[in-house]
C-alpha cells in the first residue's frame, strides 16, 4: 500500500493532474472500501479496515485510466475483484489476483481503458518494486519472470532479424513491466509457496504474457496472469517434495 502511495503521490507531484484526474481514484478506492465493508457483514465477520479492498482499487485505477466517464468500468473492475476474492477460492486462499481479474474484465468490455498511466518512470518502479519484492521475498518470481521476458525477445528478435539493443532492454525495464512483476504478479495468497514453484510460475507468465502480446496484446499482461493463477496449485503440488519410500 506504501509503495502504490509513493506511485500515486509522485505522478500527482510531476504531472499536471487536476481534480478531475484524482477524484475519480478517490471515489473508485472509497466504492473498493465500502464494498468490503459490506462483505464483511454478509459474511459476518469482524469489521477492520478495508486493506486488501483499498489495495486492489489503488491498482485498478493505476492499471485503467481514472476518469468519471468510464468511472462505471473502475466500478466494475473493482466489485469483480473482491467478489472473486471473496467467493473464489481452493480452500481459505483466493484463485485470482483480485485487482488482476477485475481489471481483466473491465478491459474485455472497454478495451481502451488500459493506460498502466502511473508506470512511466522506471526509476520509480525498479525502486519501489525491488522494496516490494524484498519484503515478501519474491525474487523467486519476479527474476525468472523477467529473465524469460527477456530471453523470448532476444530470440524473436534474431528470428525474425530486427534485433535493436534498446528495445530488448527496454523490454524488461519499462515501467509497466516492472510494475506487473514487481507488484502484481507477486501477490502473495495467489502465488506458489515452493521456491521451484514460485520460479515455474514466474517463467509461465512470462511465457504467456509473451505469446499474448502477438495475439491479444491488449490482455498480454492481465490474461498471462488470470491464467497462471489456475496453475499455482497443480505448480505446488508437483514441486513439494515425495516422502521416501521406506
């Protein structure tokens, strides 16, 4: 939650954004909070402070472009998130990235409405997302993510003989991806708990963040994760270790 604050306080501080850009973060975060709060009480359990909710908003409006015209599809995005967070699970643990599959959907019915628009510094994001990755100990993801990441482009990029330097680099150092596989993708409830797992789960998004970049661009990140989010148990499950046979 820190580091989206810093995201959001930075790209406030450096860019022109008017009231008509941030309200509608505040408004979409607030509908998150309120929605959760209300689960909570169908669900009977203690009211507390709506983190996770405020979290997954924050994200959404980071992912989609804030703005009270299409401010319906934040809603959405948002509702679709905690509702799957709340009723889809394998056991106590959520299946989806709540603010993945909420932002998922909304892009299915609009989609225009991805910009990642808080992600143009790669500065920012490398620093802050290193943060985040040292404090749940994801590197077991987030590196093999990005070394496949990188090793698809190259190996296009020879195929089909455009190699460029910066673009390859740029691959793995802009902004949007270091946010997805520093904040995103490494959620903590819907990723593997196997260190094997976890670098498994890592090259599979990658690998199909990849291939829908050609196919589906506009859900190459989104979709990659929605569907490595179906393999995280059957990925713990053939990592974790046989008893011996005795």
């Amino acid at each position: 939650l820190a580091a989206l604050f810093v995201t959001l306080v930075y790209n406030f501080a450096t860019t022109s954004s008017s009231l008509s850009f941030i309200l509608p973060i505040l408004v979409t975060v607030a509908f998150g909070a309120i929605i959760e709060l209300a689960l909570f009480h169908v669900e009977k359990r203690p009211l507390a402070i709506p983190l996770s909710a405020i979290i997954s908003a924050t994200i959404i409006s980071i992912v989609l472009t804030p703005s009270f015209s299409t401010i319906h599809f934040s809603f959405l995005a948002v509702l679709i998130a905690l509702l799957s967070k709340h009723f889809v699970k394998i056991g106590f643990s959520h299946v989806f990235n709540p603010a993945n599959i909420g932002a998922l959907v909304a892009t299915v019915f609009n989609n225009t409405l991805q910009s990642w628009w808080a992600t143009g510094n790669p500065l920012l994001s490398v620093v802050l997302g290193i943060i985040v990755v040292w404090r749940i100990n994801a590197w077991f993801i987030t590196i093999p993510f990005l070394v496949t990441t990188l090793l698809l482009n190259f190996l296009s990029m020879l195929f089909t003989g455009s190699f460029n330097t910066a673009l390859l680099i740029g691959s793995v150092t802009a902004g949007t991806v270091l946010f997805f596989s520093t904040i995103m993708l490494v959620e903590p409830m819907t990723t593997p708990g196997q260190q094997k797992a976890k670098a498994a789960f890592g090259i599979i998004a990658a690998l199909l963040s990849f291939t829908l970049s050609f196919l589906l661009p506009e859900f190459a990140y989104l979709g990659a994760l929605v569907i490595s989010n179906l393999v995280v148990s059957p990925l713990d499950s053939f990592f974790t270790p046989k008893p011996a046979n005795v």
